[in-house]
C-alpha cells in the first residue's frame, strides 16, 4: 500500500507562514496541530497563509487570500499519463533500474510522474510544510480509483533529511533536483514553484555538493542531477547527459562500493 512516514525534520522555513484553520475535519485538524508544534509558524497574520480547509492544504500569499492557493494534486498528472513516456529526459536518465529515491521531494511533481511509469519511487522531503502538503495530496489521490490503483504501490513520501536517509540505504538511483534563485534576466518559475521556494528558500552550492557527495556513496547504480541547460555541471565526468529545452539531466556513476 502506498504510505508516509513522518519524522520531523529540523528544516527552518525563511518566510513568517501563518496556519489557518477553516474546517472541522479531523485528518487536517491534526496536521495543522502537528505543524504549529514542529515549525516556527503562527496563527498570526504572515507573508504566506498555510490554509487547511475544503480545498486540503494550500499555500496562499497575504495579498491573494481570496484566490484558491498553490496545493500538491497528484490527479491532473494522473489524466495525463498518456502523456509521459520512458523516452523523455529523466527517464531516460533514470535507465533500466526500478527503485529511485527522490532526495529532493518538493511538491512531488518528479516523483509522481517517476511512479506513473513504473518506477518505484521513495521521495524525500524534509519541510514539515511541504510533508503536510505531500500527505494531503496522497490522501486525495487515493480517493480516485485511478490514480489508486496506478499510485499506490509505487509512490511514497518519507518525511526526512534526505542526507540522513541516504546514509542508511543504497537505492539503485538517487535523484537530485537542487532549488537554485534564478536568473536575473530570466523569466519567473510557475506559480507553484515561486511559493514553494517562498517556503523552503534556496539550496547554496555547499547544501546541494553535500548532497551529491552522499548520493555518489550511496547510491548502487547511479545518481541522476537536475540542472538548467546553462548551468555548469554538478560533478566531473558524467556517464551522460540527458537534454530538455530548459533542463538538463546529469548522470554520474556512483563511487566504488
């Protein structure tokens, strides 16, 4: 069966978030509890609201409180499974082997898309904010007979430091997508990405290079980076590249076991 494991993580969230609760359903009542008692988050008003209510989760900026705000909905992504294929970049990336962790879960985007194809995904996700968010799009997939049944053995969050994790398992892959600010002249991410590095704020180059020290120990077949088409590449030699009109897919042989 599909589950989350939850252990909190010690991850400090740069943006003043507000939880707001506007139900009484028992699940969300929980979570928000469980937030307020792990996060330096408030019932005050803050730069973003953390809203639990008919719509789940949701994540809303203080100045469009009245508009639906940015959740994790695995569905949309589910109707579209005609449209993935193992022959795009990151499955290709991916290669012939079955059991990735996404050490960098964020909404979950990857992962689900990784799972729809076959892949046996365990994501990553140390903010408890985004964990929340991940269990409540779980939830609301798994009331969707389709997304059941295509999801549910194959897709898992663990609510984690992703270095600690690695330390203590050798999956086959490890995937690696490092939040990085944009640049200057380029054009601003989507809406969902926007708030979700409101929330968990940027990955520095030491944080991402000791992640990818710890996935080339840890790893048993390869490790598969992330990165924008211009960027530099994370690690010498990559065993291959996989290209995208705006991304880049790194491959890097693991370091002898």
């Amino acid at each position: 069966m599909s589950s989350i494991d939850t252990r909190q993580g010690s991850v400090q969230h740069p943006r003043r978030v507000a939880v707001v609760v506007e139900t009484d359903n028992t699940r969300l009542i929980k979570e928000s509890k469980n937030i307020l008692q792990h996060t330096k988050t408030t019932t005050e008003p803050g730069d973003i609201a953390l809203r639990f209510g008919e719509r789940g989760i949701e994540l809303r900026s203080s100045n469009q409180s009245q508009k639906k705000g940015q959740r994790v909905d695995f569905l949309p992504i589910v109707y579209g499974v005609r449209t993935l294929s193992k022959k795009q970049p990151l499955p290709k990336a991916i290669g012939p082997y079955t059991s990735v962790v996404d050490a960098t879960a964020g909404f979950g985007m990857d992962a689900c898309r990784l799972a729809l194809l076959g892949f046996n995904v365990i994501a990553i996700e140390q903010s408890p904010i985004v964990s929340a968010m991940l269990r409540d799009g779980m939830w609301r997939a798994m009331q969707h007979n389709t997304a059941k049944k295509l999801l549910q053995d194959n897709l898992r969050f663990v609510e984690s430091n992703a270095i600690d994790y690695m330390n203590n398992h050798n999956p086959e892959v490890i995937y690696i997508d490092p939040m990085f600010p944009k640049k200057k002249k380029s054009a601003l991410p989507p809406g969902h990405i926007q708030m979700l590095q409101a929330v968990v704020g940027f990955d520095g180059v030491e944080a991402t290079n000791s992640l990818f020290q710890t996935a080339l120990r840890s790893a048993t077949k390869r490790i598969v980076v992330k990165r924008p088409t211009e960027a530099p590449c994370t690690g010498e030699n990559p065993i291959a590249l996989y290209k995208s009109k705006l991304v880049r897919y790194e491959v890097y042989a693991p370091l002898s076991k």
